[in-house]
C-alpha cells in the first residue's frame, strides 16, 4: 500500500473539519481532529497565507476563506479586499467604538462581506456575517454599493438583479431610485429602521451607515458601522463617525487602486 503524506492529510481533515462545523476556535480544531494546537498553528498558518481558510478579525475563529474553490466566488477580488482592508475594518472599530463590515462586488449587482470586527460580547450584534450577501435593495451595504455604480453598470446591475430578489426586497425594489437620490443627498447609505437583514438566534436589532469603496472610478465594494440600534441613532452616528468611516473607505480604495 502507498504511503500517505501525513502533512497534506492532515491540512485537508482541518479544511474539511472547518467547512463541516463553519466556524471553529483553535480548541475546537483541536478536539474534533486530535492534533496538537501547535501542529494546528502551523497547518492553519499555512493555510491561512494561500488564503484557503481565514480567520476573523472578531473573535479569532477560523473559517474557509474566499480563494477555496467555490461557485459564484469572485477569489481574486476577495483576497484584495481583505488584504487591504483588513487593518482598516479594525482601525475603524477601534476609533468609534463600533463594529465594522467590509464587502466586496462579486457581479450582478451584489456585494460580499469578507471582513468583520464584529464581537457580541462588545457590540451586541450578529458577528457571523463573513461570506453573507447583503440586500441590494435594503442593507446600508448593498445600496452604498449600487449608488456608486455609474449610470451604464447601475442598469445592467439592475437588470440582472430584477425577477431574482426575495418578495421583500423585490417589494422595496420600486423605491430604490428614491433611496438611491437620498443617498446622495446624505453622503451616506442607511439600514432602514427595523430591517432585519437574516434571521439570527441572538443579538440585537442592528443600525448601520454605509459607504461605497471606489478604486479610481470603479465601485469595488462598500465598508459599513453597525451598533445596537437601540444605543445610539444614525444622525449620531453619522455626525461622530461619517468621516472616520469615509477616510477608512479611501485609503482600502487607493490601496485597492494600486495592488490590482
């Protein structure tokens, strides 16, 4: 019988292990496939760095990361996204005291979340956000992102999105030419009050500003704040934070820019 190579079965048990339970600590890895943490730190490093397991900014819990192969992934754009933004999601965080979301464009219309600084314990919101799409039509996420596609890629954006949206989002599909000017009237993209973006366990009801991420004059993703909607409202934070969020979405742009 061949011998097998030790090294590559075990990184394929932790990959298949993490795509398994979705999420999972170092404990866990350790538990369910019985090999030592520090062996675990090496194989996860590894990869880690081919981007084919990520682990969250939050809470330090691993996950697949978006260059293993998948459908209807744009890899290329998502390894971008995350490595140049990633120090931005948590500088963020860190200067407003709220979480932070990083989406990138993954065609038709929609966006991506990549990156989190989301933490329940601090924030109080969701934290399991990675890989999920927004609403184009109700998330801060997704309309920050269509309202900066130009006017040519705005209507095959929405072509494509039109006869494929849930019956909420195909309900406030009417309105979106109205949200889209307020939108541009405001500077920012808004959650719309009471929304509830997917049906979660825990955590509460969720506000949050958005604005796009444009590398040279390309729409390339959107970057958002979320908070308990019940702590503060979006005038507040829009008033303390906009700019801080606005810088955060410039620098991820340039860097962007010149990395692809």
């Amino acid at each position: 019988m061949m011998k097998l190579n030790r090294s590559i079965d075990r990184g394929l048990t932790v990959l298949e292990t993490v795509q398994r339970c979705g999420t999972c600590s170092l404990a866990e890895l350790a538990d369910r496939t019985s090999l030592p943490k520090a062996t675990l730190l090496r194989i996860c490093a590894t990869l880690e760095a081919r981007r084919w397991l990520a682990r969250r900014s939050s809470d330090g819990r691993y996950q697949v990361g978006s260059a293993f192969p998948q459908e209807e992934r744009a890899e290329g754009y998502a390894d971008l996204m995350v490595a140049v933004g990633k120090e931005e999601v948590l500088a963020v965080s860190r200067d407003t005291g709220l979480a932070a979301d990083l989406a990138v464009a993954v065609g038709g219309g929609r966006i991506e979340i990549v990156d989190t600084s989301r933490n329940f314990n601090v924030h109080g919101v969701h934290p399991d956000t990675v890989g999920y799409r927004p609403s184009p039509v109700l998330s801060a996420l997704g309309t920050a992102y269509l309202s900066a596609l130009s006017g040519e890629d705005r209507v095959v954006a929405l072509r494509e999105l039109f006869g494929r949206l849930p019956r909420e989002d195909a309900e406030a599909f009417p309105r979106l030419a109205q949200i889209l000017g307020q939108i541009a009237e405001r500077g920012y993209a808004v959650r719309p009050s009471g929304y509830w973006g997917r049906a979660v366990d825990y955590g509460a009801l969720p506000a949050a500003i958005a604005v796009p991420v444009v590398a040279g004059a390309t729409a390339v993703g959107a970057m958002n704040l979320v908070w308990n909607a019940s702590d503060y409202s979006v005038e507040e934070v829009a008033d303390k934070h906009l700019a801080r969020l606005k810088l955060a979405v410039h620098r991820i742009g340039t860097a962007f820019a010149s990395a692809g």
